[in-house]
C-alpha cells in the first residue's frame, strides 16, 4: 500500500489538502472485510471560520480529536443518526479537518450492499452519511490514525485542476459569511458526487 504520509496532513493550508485528496483511495478493514473507494467530494473546515466544530480553537468534547496532529479520523454523529467522516489536518493544536462527502466505489460493494441492506450499487456512497454506513465507519476509529489502523488513505489518481470544482459547502447556514466560502470540493461529472 502507498499510504499518505503525515506531512501530507500536517501541512497548513486546509483547502490545498481537500482538493489533493480527490482521487485518494480510502480503504477500510473492518471484522476482516474490506473495501474500498476514491474520494470525490471534499469539505474543508478552519477554526479560523464559522463552519467549522472548533471556530476561534474552542475545544469541547466533541472536537478534541481535531486538535491532535493531522494524519487522524475526526468521525463525530451528525443529526443523531449518521456518522461523518473526517481527516484532521494542520499542527497539533490549529484544529482543521476535511469532511469526505463522497466516493466512487473500488473493492468490497459486495460488502458495502449488505452494510446498506441495498441491491443496486447505483449512489451507495454518494454522500457523508452513506459512504461512512457503506465503509463500516463508526465513531469506534474516532482518533485512529490514518497510517495504523482499520481506516486509511492511499494515493490514487491525479485529479487535474480542470476537472475540480470549487463551490460553497452544504448545510452550514448558520456560518453566516463564512457559509460562502468556495471550500467545498468535486470531480467534475463524477455520477458519486452527492445530490441535496
């Protein structure tokens, strides 16, 4: 496996490392079964704004993993009902983390389908909430890392800049401003990318 190094995370500009991990193949091992997908749509979030669980580097509870060095699982509960996903990034204690929001299924849809009680691949893993169920992605790896656990990140493709687009991020209204920043990132065209 060619595993992403902690200095790809640890670098301190969060938006760079959410456009770069397009076309990252993320893998998990869960109870021996694998799977796996490349990453397609990306959501970068700075304490330096709004949108994000740790503005103004507030740490609670339920953000503390996003103040470890980059190269961990922030995976937190969404709604009360959906596990999300998460890639810590930056220096220990400058909280940033890029939410996967989806991915183009690899390996393991047999295994993915019966996660999902689905018979179609069709969409499995077209958003945050899904592809976390679809991965066997719980908050159990909150804080895991990246290079030594049941999760992790391989280099896949190069996304060239022409096929990224750059948009605002989905559902944080409550950012004011900040909501309108372009820090929400996908492959152009790609059928994965989430629908709202």
């Amino acid at each position: 496996m060619n595993l992403l190094p902690y200095s790809f995370y640890q670098r301190g500009t969060v938006t760079s490392i959410a456009r770069e991990l397009l076309g990252k193949r993320l893998t998990t091992v869960i109870n021996g079964q694998a799977t796996s997908g490349l990453i397609v749509e990306t959501e970068a979030y700075s304490f330096k704004e709004r949108g994000c669980h740790a503005y103004n580097n507030k740490q609670t509870d339920r953000n503390r993993v996003m103040f470890n060095a980059g190269g961990v699982a922030y995976v937190y509960l969404c709604y009360g009902i959906h596990n999300l996903f998460n890639v810590v990034t930056n220096k220990a204690g400058r909280a940033e983390a890029v939410l996967i929001r989806a991915l183009e299924p690899v390996s393991g849809q047999a295994v993915m389908l019966n996660r999902m009680k689905a018979d179609k691949i069709d969409r499995i893993t077209s958003g945050p909430g899904k592809l976390t169920k679809a991965l066997g992605i719980s908050r159990l790896l909150n804080g895991a890392s990246l290079l030594d656990s049941e999760l992790m990140i391989e280099a896949g493709e190069h996304i060239p800049s022409k096929k990224i687009i750059a948009t605002t991020r989905i559902g944080i209204d409550y950012a004011g401003t900040d909501a309108w920043l372009p820090w929400r990132f996908y492959v152009k065209d790609n059928e994965w990318v989430s629908k709202w």
